[in-house]
C-alpha cells in the first residue's frame, strides 16, 4: 500500500507540475495573443495613414497638372501677343 502512495504522489507532483506548465504557456499564449492584437491596430493604423497620404498625394498631383496647364497657357498667350504685335 505504501508504494501506491508514493507513486500517487508522485503522479500528483507531476500533475501539480503539468497544471503549472499548462498556465505558464495560456499566460504565455495571451500575451501573444495581446501583441498580435496590438500589432494588428497598428497595421490598420498605418494603412490608414498611407490610403491619407495617398489621397493627398493625388490632390498634389492633380494641383501640379492644373498648374502646369496653367503655365504653358500662359507661356503660349505670351508668345501669341509677343508676335501678334
């Protein structure tokens, strides 16, 4: 009888030891769990603010072009009155 207690305690402390494992890994896997999260924010965040960077961007861009436009019309009404007198 006395060597079922042993081995039943021993089977015990290795349970105990298993029960402390297990919680040391789910504390492990939630923080995990935490960072994967927090990361996952800031991806959203970042693509956020390259879909606003990319917006300006094309604002920019169709500023330049209107300018642009803008510039050689001008240069060419120039040229036009410069011969036409």
């Amino acid at each position: 009888a006395g060597g079922v207690k042993r081995s039943s305690r021993g089977t015990k402390a290795q349970l105990a030891e298993k029960v402390e494992e297990a919680k040391g890994k789910e504390l492990y896997i939630s923080q995990l769990e935490y960072k994967v999260d927090s990361y996952a924010n800031e991806i959203c965040d970042l693509r956020s603010r390259l879909n606003r960077v990319g917006h300006e961007s094309d604002s920019w861009h169709e500023r330049f072009l209107k300018a642009d436009t803008s510039y050689h019309e001008l240069k060419r009404a120039i040229r036009n009155l410069a011969t036409g007198f």
